[in-house]
C-alpha cells in the first residue's frame, strides 16, 4: 500500500473497526466526503447570499463539481455528462432514446444484474422488440466475442455490465465498443462495478451511454450517479423528458430573467445541446452531488492507475490465500490482468447453504461481504478497494480458517 493510499485509507473511519469488503453491495464514504455534504447543508441552515436566487446558483456550482470530476475521470468533455439519480435511472434514459421498432434485437447476457435487462423488457411488450439472451462461458466467462456470435441485421442494442456483480468478469469494452461501432450498434454500459476501481478512458473506448451509481466504488451517498452520453447521442438523440434546467442560460441568468414582467411560459425554449438535456432539469439531489464530488475529486487525486494496480495486488493476494486453503475461485483467474475486476468469487463449501452460514459467521465477526448468485453463477463476494490493506485480507483468510 503506498503512502498516498495509506493517508487515504485513515479517511475512512469504518476501517478502524471493520473490515470491509464489500464496496460492490455499497462502499464507504470518507471523511471528506462527509465534511462536503456537511458544509452544504450548514449552507442550507444559514445562506450567506444577498438574496435566494443567489444562494441557490452557489448550491448550483457546488453540485456541478461533481461533473467536472466525472469528466476528468472518464477523460471526456464535461458537456458529455449529466447526473442521475442513481443507474437504475440512467439505463431507462438510453432506453428511453434509443429508437427502437418491431423486431430490433437488444443483446444482454445471462448473467447481468436484473435492472439491466429490465428497461428493455418493457420495451418487448410496448415496442415489440426482443430481448435476446448471451449466453456466458464457465464460471460466467463473458468476451466480445460471445456477443458478435449473436449479432445480425436485427441487432440494435448491446446493454452490459462492463464488470459482472456474480463472477467479477471484466469485459474488454474496447473490442466491444469497436464491434458495436463498426455494425451501427447501440453500446449502453452499466459500470457501477468499475468506476472507482479500474480505468476506462472513453476517448479511446466507443460507447453511446454509461452510466453509475455513486454508492459502490465511488463512494459516494446514496441517490447521485454519473451519466456519460456521446458526442452522436447527444446530436441525434432526444430524452423523454424536459426540465427548464435544461434549457440555455437566459441572458443575465435566471435570477435576472425573473424579474422581467414579459416573460411567458409559451416562449420558444431552447435546449441546451449537452448531456443535461437528458436529466430530469428539475431542483435534484443536491446534497448526493455535492458527495459525489467529493468522493470523485478524492479518487482522481489518488489516481485510477494506482488504485486499479492495489486493487489488482490485494485480489492476488486474496485469490493465493483462498487456494491454499482450497477454496473454489468463481471469478476469472488466468486472464490478462487489464480485464480483472476488484471482486472475487469464490466458493467454500459444495453448496451454497454452507456458504451462506460461513458468511453469517464472518459477519458476526465485523467482516463485510456478501453472497450473491445469477443464472447459476456465482458464489461468496469479496470487494477490495482502494481502502482496504493487505490486512483486512489477512483477516478474512484467517477467520475462514478458523471457521471451517
């Protein structure tokens, strides 16, 4: 663990008592995080503004930090991201702006989280459209290629994890990206469990919308996500609905703008040509954003090469242990560690009812995981993060050991 991680992990003062790991349920948040959120709603308590027009474009620059960050993070344009409540939120925009008609093919593979399939399950009974299934390999063993196996004329959609929730599969959304692309196929990605913990550049990986909650490896609050939306989906695309937050700034700003006795509701908006346009544009969840922005600022300060390459350390060291004391590994192992994730499946005993009084037992302890299942994949979870040190790994192999 470097010194910088080091200094990170003390602003987390669950670590002091617990060992957890399981940022992939919901992470921790951190003592800066929290002091943000604080100093938003001491704000709140006492504005310091000439008036509340005023106060309540100060609160509009403390959200926005958040999509400065994200931007820096994803390496993209600001005008490229909005904020969402929460994934759940962002799937149904894409799904929501994506033309589809009778008989367009979505793809999503078997083993995906059941939020990911659900906006496109709507759509089969209200649009017609089919939900085709991608079968993965063992152990839930997911690749480009199990999806262009699968793709025809019909094709319009590919919606995936680019990390699975049951197996920790890291798909290479590059090759991916490239295929979609190269076909006139819609990409739509759910990261939840891959911002925060492993890079993704999408100047160099082609994808239509992305979206992510920030209480998982972001660590950040409940009720605030990130939403990336390309260049072209931005041009071409419409959402399917409209906040005036959205609209161009009037001249001298919106507190301005209300004072002038001829204004109408009937006025000839224009909507900004951005990201926002796909927000909900109302007065949001501020106090998450301003979190999130925390949160974010913290992670691109620390760096997403040196938190992936930790990560990477401690799964290792995670994935040893649990050999030598003949645990079953779900998750991918022999694979070019660029498409490892931060979560480990495995399994100890034969059934999942062993397992899952094994788990009960580590959670008495003060060990955080979790024991989640998918299309027959899946097994006990370990997240590790940035926070997390060789200990509380060491922790958890010796409690097994002592349990089993």
């Amino acid at each position: 663990m470097t010194e910088a991680l080091a200094r990170a992990r003390e602003t987390f003062p669950a670590t002091k008592n617990l060992t957890y790991l399981d940022a992939a349920a919901v992470s921790l948040i951190s003592q800066p995080t929290y002091d943000a959120i604080r100093a938003f709603l001491d704000l709140c308590i006492q504005p310091g503004s000439a008036d509340a027009s005023r106060h309540h474009m100060v609160m509009d620059d403390m959200r926005s930090r958040a999509i400065g960050e994200a931007a820096i993070l994803l390496n993209v344009d600001r005008d490229q991201i909005a904020l969402v409540e929460s994934t759940t939120h962002g799937l149904n925009i894409a799904a929501n702006a994506i033309p589809l008609e009778k008989g367009d093919q979505i793809l999503i593979a078997d083993t995906e989280y059941l939020q990911v399939s659900i906006p496109w399950k709507m759509k089969e009974e209200s649009a017609g459209v089919e939900i085709a299934p991608v079968h993965s390999g063992p152990n839930g063993h997911l690749t480009a290629g199990h999806f262009e196996e699968l793709m025809s004329d019909r094709t319009r959609v590919v919606c995936v994890s680019s990390v699975q929730w049951c197996s920790g599969n890291r798909i290479d959304l590059n090759a991916l990206g490239e295929i979609c692309r190269s076909r006139d196929i819609y990409l739509v990605v759910d990261a939840i469990q891959h911002l925060g913990a492993s890079p993704l550049d999408l100047q160099e990986t082609p994808v239509d919308f992305l979206m992510a909650g920030g209480h998982k490896w972001l660590n950040a609050p409940f009720g605030c996500g990130v939403l990336y939306v390309s260049p072209r989906c931005v041009a071409d695309l419409k959402p399917d609905s409209w906040g005036y937050l959205a609209l161009e700034d009037p001249e001298g700003g919106w507190s301005e703008y209300f004072r002038r006795p001829e204004i109408s509701p009937y006025s000839d908006w224009q909507f900004k040509n951005t990201a926002t346009k796909f927000e909900i544009a109302g007065t949001s969840n501020y106090p998450g954003a301003v979190g999130l922005g925390a949160s974010l600022a913290q992670i691109n300060q620390l760096g997403i090469p040196t938190i992936h390459q930790h990560i990477l350390g401690l799964g290792e060291q995670l994935r040893s242990g649990l050999k030598e004391l003949g645990a079953r590994i779900i998750s991918p192992g022999e694979v070019d560690e660029e498409l490892r994730s931060g979560i480990t499946i495995f399994s100890i005993y034969d059934s999942p009812d062993g397992d899952r009084a094994l788990l009960d037992s580590l959670l008495d302890r003060g060990i955080y995981l979790a024991q989640r299942y998918t299309s027959g994949v899946g097994g006990l979870r370990a997240s590790t993060h940035f926070y997390n040190n060789g200990e509380d790994v060491d922790r958890l192999l010796n409690a097994i050991e002592e349990l089993t």
